[in-house]
C-alpha cells in the first residue's frame, strides 16, 4: 500500500516530514506574510530531486496561496495581477526549456544562493516602478520560478514597490503567485511531469498547508515578530548551506 502512496523518488519518512512541514511553513506564512514557501522549498530540496522538486512545491503553494486569496479577496490590487500575469506568461514560456535541461547540482547551487539573497538582502526605500518595468519584473520572477521555485521574496519586493500596506500587499501577493505557480504547473504537465504519482502526498500537504494557514492566523501572531525573524533567518542560512554543499558535491562527481 505505501508503494502505491509514496513517488519512488522519496521515502515514507521523508513523505510525512513534507507534510509536517507543509504545516509549519503555512503557519509561518500566516504570522509573516511570507516566507514560508522559501522554507518549504529549501527543506523538500534536501530529500528529492529538483527535476521533481519544483513542480510539486508549485502545486503545493497554489492550494496554500489559493486559500489566502479567498480570505483576502476584498484586499487585492487587480490592476498590479494583470500587469503581473502579462509578465509572467512569458517568463514561464522562456523558463520551461531552461528548466528541462539544466543540470541538478547546479540547479541546487542556484537555489542555495537564491535563499541566501532572499534572507540577508538589505531592503531599503524602494521607489514605484512604472507599469512596463512591473511587467518586466513579472516576466523575471518568473523565469526564476521555473529554475529556483520559491520567487515569493522577490515577488513580494517588486508589489511592495508599488507602496501598498499590509493587507493590500499581502492579498495582491498572494493573488500573484497562485497565478505564476498556476502557469508553472502548467508548463510542467506540458512537458510530461508525472502528476499523478504525488497525487496521494500533494493532497495530504495541501490539507496541512491549509490547517496550518488557520492555526498561524491565531496562535503565532502573538510569537514577538523580532524573535521569529531571527529564527528564521538562521533556520534558512543553515538549510542555504546545505542546499550549496549537496550541489558542489554533486557538480564535483
């Protein structure tokens, strides 16, 4: 029965550990915003291949971000997601065949720098962008999303150049992203990925993801937001690392 449950490409054990973590990682995107996608991905990249990796964190962060635009619906910017949907079509189009061949070591050496960046970047004054520069910023993210998955800091960056507050921000962000990773599973089934193997395990995280979401709405809001950033900088920093160290291992065999 667990052969039947469980892809080949990871153990039973390393099946539940992502669906704990689903939990946790929704939890935290509840209480911050974002960041949980980043963690999610950075802790499945530690136990599964990346040619898997990306398409399944996708699906997962389409249930999760679903369900906070739902909540938020009233919050969103629609004009800022159809200038970010116009760029992300073709960002998805230029990133699939990039993404079919490009070598697995590198690609975690790739992600490890990525969520480096995205964690100890400083984030000064940003100014609006102009409407073609939001387009090309959707266009770019989301090329990026097809080879490192989680674009959400940066996607959060380009909205927050806009000057929204913290509902508005939050809700248009998540509308965003279930519109790119929407068209990353896309471009994912179109070249082949087999879907139905994770079914049982995609199902069982977007469950926990969603439980998650529910319970960080009102248990961790109340953890100080000074003490959970510096976990979770450290906590990223650490799973970074080993993301670099597994890809310079694989790259020198």
């Amino acid at each position: 029965m667990t052969l039947t449950l469980i892809p080949p490409e990871i153990s039973p054990l390393f099946a539940g550990v992502m669906v704990f973590c689903s939990f946790l990682t929704s939890a935290l995107t509840a209480a911050m915003g974002l960041g949980g996608g980043t963690a999610l991905l950075a802790i499945m990249g530690l136990g599964m291949p990346v040619s898997s990796l990306m398409p399944v964190h996708g699906m997962v962060q389409l249930g999760s971000n679903f369900s906070r635009t739902l909540i938020q619906r009233v919050h969103v910017v629609w004009p800022l997601v159809l200038w970010f949907l116009l760029g992300s079509a073709v960002g998805i189009a230029v990133g699939a065949p990039v993404a079919a061949v490009i070598p697995d070591s590198i690609a975690r050496i790739a992600l490890g720098l990525f969520i480096l960046w995205s964690v100890l970047r400083k984030r000064g004054e940003q100014k609006p962008l102009s409407r073609p520069l939001f387009i090309l910023g959707g266009a770019v993210s989301s090329l990026g999303t097809m080879i490192v998955g989680a674009t959400g800091p940066m996607v959060a960056g380009l909205i927050s150049s806009q000057g929204l507050k913290r509902q508005p921000l939050i809700a248009t962000h998540a509308t965003c992203m279930v519109l790119q990773h929407g068209l990353k599973i896309l471009a994912f089934g179109l070249m082949g990925f087999a879907w139905a193997n994770w079914l049982p395990v995609l199902a069982a995280m977007i469950i926990s993801g969603a439980l998650g979401t529910w319970l960080g709405t009102r248990v961790l809001d109340n953890v100080p937001e000074r003490l959970f950033r510096i976990l979770f900088r450290i906590t990223m920093i650490l799973l970074s690392a080993q993301l670099l160290w597994q890809g310079v291992q694989g790259w020198l065999q």
